[in-house]
C-alpha cells in the first residue's frame, strides 16, 4: 500500500462554471471509484482550476481511480458545456513522514489568504474536525495517521468551536429563529450532500424544530405531510449537536 497526492487539473476557463451540484458530484464519483478498487479517499479539496487528493491503495488501483475520476467528470462537465482537460493529471507519492505536508496541501486548495479553513467548504478539512459527517469515509482513517489539531494550525485555522448540547440549547433558544432555507442549507452541509438530498432532511426536521418551527411549516417547505414530519422528528438524530455548533459558528454556517 502507497500513498499518493493527486492534481487533477480541471481548466482555468471552465472552473467557475462549476458550482455545488457539479463538485458535489465529482466528490461522489471519487468515492464510488475509489470504493470499488478498495483505494482509501484521505483527503479532497478544489483550488480554482483543479481538484487535489491524496489517496491511499496500490499504484494500479490509485492509478484506476484516477483514471475513473478524471473520464466521469470529463463527461459530467459536457453536460454543462464545458470542457475540461483529459489529460492534466499529476501524481507523487507521499513518504510517511510527508503525510502532513500532504493533507495541508489539499485543505489549502480552496482557501484565500486569510480565509480560516472551516470557512471553507470545498474540502476535506470540514470532515477531518468533525463538522461534517456524510464524507467520513476520508476523515476516519486520517484521524489514525495525522493530528488533525496540528493540520488546522498549519491551514491557518482559529479556534475551534465545542460540540456541547447544553451550551448551544441555551443559545439557540435564546432567539435565533434561522429560515428555513438556511436550516435546511445547513442540514445538507453537515451531512454532505446537497440541501434537495432526502439523506438530510431528518436532520434538518430536527433543527429546524429545535429553533421554534412547527411541524406544518416544515412539512411545506420539504413538500411532505406534516405526519410524515412527525415520524422524522421520533428517530433520533445523532448530528443535532454538530448542526447546532455550526449553525452558531460564523465560519461553519458558510455552506455550498
């Protein structure tokens, strides 16, 4: 097993045609080609013209994904009408004691100069802290190889916020009564997928009553049934306390 970091060029001229639904895309379809040649997604991030990974698996395997990766966004990128370079690909193995260095590299992809890297939402870096927990097929494995404290440091990050439910009940009943299409950005953000993905609305239900909305203006807003509502309501929801801290973090509450 190797690790290797991965520039994925996507094209100066066509990358900011390319908005959520398109990188949300592209993050599924690394996942999937990864999965299926049983190569370890460690990292992701998008600079402005190009899309950085660091994975982990055989060269053949790793070179397969890539290949995969690269051809479905090729095609996904036409449906937009655009084109994007097939063969700007650059690839370096990462020595353990290199790793570090790696993960900073991808987690800085999509930042601006003074941006702290929880603002950012088109990376990894989300996942690794704990803040969003739909993408922790790459944030799991990472947690064993890096001290991922250390890694914010070095991204440039603040302090980071605690995930305590006592604290953040008592101050989003103190009056912050989010709308709904915020709430259910945030939901999608914390689960990562877009805010239309059924896999998030659960949690959404679930925040937005906490605030103060009622089961019928949440119904109206998903196009369900507020019995429908109900049931969500009665599953416990293990990400409340993650969307609670991000709701109130000015940095987390940046979604796509």
């Amino acid at each position: 097993m190797r690790i290797e970091r991965v520039s994925c060029h996507l094209g100066l001229d066509t990358a900011g045609l390319f908005g959520a639904v398109f990188r949300y895309g592209v993050v599924e379809r690394t996942v999937r080609a990864a999965a299926r040649r049983g190569v370890t997604v460690l990292a992701w991030g998008f600079a402005p013209d190009e899309l950085r990974l660091v994975l982990r698996g055989s060269a053949a395997d790793i070179e397969n994904t890539v290949r995969g990766v690269r051809v479905g966004t090729v095609r996904q990128a036409t449906h937009f009408g655009c084109e994007v370079d097939r063969s700007a690909t650059e690839r370096q193995v990462v020595a353990a004691d290199d790793l570090e260095d790696a993960i900073v590299w991808v987690h800085k992809a999509p930042l601006g100069r003074t941006q702290d890297p929880l603002g950012a939402v088109w990376s990894s870096h989300r996942d690794l802290m704990g803040f969003r927990v739909g993408h922790d097929y790459c944030s799991s494995p990472l947690r064993e190889l890096v001290d991922r404290r250390r890694v914010h440091q070095r991204c440039g990050g603040d302090q980071l916020p605690m995930v305590s439910d006592s604290e953040q009940a008592e101050e989003l009943r103190g009056g912050y009564r989010a709308p709904l299409t915020v709430l259910l950005r945030m939901a999608g953000a914390v689960r990562g997928v877009p805010p239309a993905d059924r896999r998030c609305f659960r949690l959404f239900v679930h925040l937005a009553r906490f605030v103060g909305w009622t089961n019928r203006e949440i119904a109206g807003a998903l196009a369900l049934t507020a019995r429908r509502v109900r049931q969500l309501a009665n599953v416990r929801e293990p990400l409340l306390a993650v969307a609670q801290v991000c709701l109130l973090d000015p940095r987390l509450r940046r979604v796509p």
